[in-house]
C-alpha cells in the first residue's frame, strides 16, 4: 500500500513500534489516496465478503493499470470521488471489511518486496517500514518484531497465496518479453476474474483437452483458493510453455 507523502526506511533491528486504534487521533487518515494494487487473493477475499460477482466488484471497486514497471495489466483499488479520496471501504469506525482487507493493508506498516529467481527457484524477500508524516501510531509503546506483526495481523496466508502469483510477474522466463495481446487478455482474466476463468475451465473443451486428475477437478470445483492456484499453474503453461499441464490422450482409432 503507498500513500503519497510517505517515504520508506529499513527496519532497524528487525523490530517495530507501532499500534493503531480509535483513540490514535490520526485513526484512517492513511485510509485515503492510496495507490493499492490489488492481487488475485485479495479480490477473492473482498468479493466474497461483498457478495459480489467478479465483474461487479472489478467494475465498482477497481481500476485498471498498464505499465507500472511491468508489463501485465494490474488493477488498483478505486478511491471514492470525495475531497480525501478515500478508500471505499473506510468509515468512521474504521474498515468496513477488516477480516478481509488486503494484503498490502493488513501488512502497514510494513511493506514487503519479493521476487522469484528464475529458473532455479527459491525466494527472496525483505520488509521495510512506511513512514507516513502524520502518522501517530509509530508513538505508541508497542513493539514488534516483523514475524509477530505478520502473525498478528493474519499476513501469512496473503503471503504464500501472493506467492503464487508473484512467480508469474516476477518470471525471468524469456518469453514474457513476447506475450501478445491475447495472453495478456488471459493473465487479466486468470488473475483477477475467477468467475470468468471458472467458466473458462468448466464450460470450455479445456478438461477434456488436458489431463487433469479427478481430484484436482473436485478441487477446483468447491474451493476458489484452489481455483486460484489452478490458474497460477495455467498461467505457466499458457504464458511461458512450462510443463505445468499435459495433455490428454487421444482416444484409440
């Protein structure tokens, strides 16, 4: 999550100071002209605590991005048309959807970078403060050390979900430098559509022209993290030729 005015800084020592409450008196100041990228979990968990469709939450709540330093199309989190710019999600009583806010917020203030080394695998990351001016939180008493913010505010599952998909931005693999449109149209709709991507799968001759385990199908059917996951694989095989699926058998003459 980045707020315009805030600057970043290591976290010396390994080690935060930091809380957030009502009685802070900058309680969701930073709740306001964020530019929030959103990841394929993070919608899967907004929409369905919104109810929502994929579509109707992509067409109410975000807005697409190009370029950015990468080459997919991301989607960012829409701020309401008010003087702040505030997060649509925010109230005076703080966030609308807390038990299921993204990643990047249950995170702050931290920030994460990651990325993925291609082709020998293996991650890399590290954490690093958000320093916000107004920001009176970092006056608080509390002190963490990064694995206890992260346990505390439920990060870890965000992580390795996020995880998934940060081995595809992230690729080295040379053939990103040539995806064409259509594959691109299909890394938008396999990340941020998993109506459409459900559709895809279940509505498409795609079953029937990769081999694909009952179990994975079953999966896939009931469980939309697994779904996600799925896509992640497709997106291997589609984008970048991995051996991540197989193709049926042709049945005997």
């Amino acid at each position: 999550m980045e707020q315009r005015g805030s600057t970043i800084r290591p976290l010396a020592g390994g080690t935060l100071r930091f809380l957030c409450h009502k009685e802070v008196s900058c309680f969701n100041k930073c709740c306001a002209d964020l530019q929030l990228m959103l990841t394929p979990y993070d919608i899967l968990r907004i929409k369905r605590t919104l109810k929502l469709s994929s579509d109707e939450f992509l067409n109410k709540y975000t807005l697409p991005v190009m370029g950015n330093g990468s080459i997919f199309p991301m989607v960012r989190l829409k701020m309401r048309n008010d003087k702040r710019k505030s997060c649509p999600f925010v109230s005076d009583e703080g966030c609308a959807i807390y038990m299921d806010r993204p990643g990047s917020c249950r995170l702050y203030p931290l920030g994460r970078a990651a990325s993925v080394r291609f082709p020998y695998g293996g991650d890399q990351e590290f954490y690093f403060l958000v320093n916000e001016p107004h920001c009176l939180g970092f006056m608080e008493k509390r002190q963490w050390t990064a694995e206890e913010w992260i346990k505390d505010q439920g990060v870890d599952i965000y992580n390795k979900m996020n995880g998934y998909w940060m081995e595809i931005v992230t690729s080295r693999n040379p053939r990103k430098k040539e995806l064409s449109r259509e594959k691109l149209q299909m890394f938008y709709m396999t990340s941020y559509n998993l109506d459409r991507f459900r559709d895809f799968v279940f509505q498409s001759k795609f079953l029937k022209t990769f081999d694909i385990v009952a179990e994975e199908i079953e999966r896939i059917k009931t469980d939309e993290t697994e779904l996600i996951k799925f896509g992640m694989k497709w997106l291997k095989f589609a984008l970048f030729g991995e051996s991540t699926f197989r193709l049926s058998s042709p049945p005997p003459p």
